[in-house]
C-alpha cells in the first residue's frame, strides 16, 4: 500500500512524528527505512519540530560488532537532566564483568 505513496509525501508525514513513532516506522518497510536513515530526512527532522532545541542523532559505533546504527535524541534544555543515558560498554568491558 505504501508504494502508491510518494516518497516526498511520506517524507513529510514522518517529519511531523515524534522521534519515537518515526523509529518504529523504520522497522515497518524497507523503503521507510530508507527514507527515515537518509542523511536528508535526518538532516530535515528537526525543522519541522515544535521543539527546534531536540536533534535527532545517527551514529555507528566503530568498535561495535553490531552494524546497527544507534539513535539519540538530544535535548539542550533544562530537560535535559531528566533524560536517561545508558552508556553502551566495550564488550570487552562485558567480559570482565561477568
């Protein structure tokens, strides 16, 4: 059904999302995928917002084994002390721990 869509239109919907809903998106199709980890729809993101202080960030980590790329969200606000940061750790790290 999302192949009769345009991809500018769908572009334009997900720009409107909360940081959360478009993430989700990404798992739904390929092609969202696609569109939500291009450089441009990130670069866009936060022009459409309601909060210009948020970012959307995409990251790889190069000592990760996993190619996944992580997502963050930045806030620059008195906000931002209530936002939960999990630092990920070397698996090496991991392995000494256990």
């Amino acid at each position: 059904m999302s192949d009769y869509i345009p991809s500018e239109i769908l572009v334009e919907i997900f720009k409107r999302l909360p940081v959360k809903s478009v993430l989700q998106l990404r798992s739904l199709s390929k092609r969202w995928k696609s569109l939500i980890d291009s450089s441009e729809f990130i670069a866009g993101y936060g022009a459409h917002q309601t909060q210009p202080r948020s970012l959307l960030v995409t990251y790889n980590d190069p000592e990760s084994q996993h190619r996944d790329q992580t997502y963050a969200s930045l806030v620059d606000d008195e906000t931002f002390v209530q936002q939960e940061i999990r630092p990920m750790l070397p698996e090496v790290t991991k392995q000494l721990l256990m």
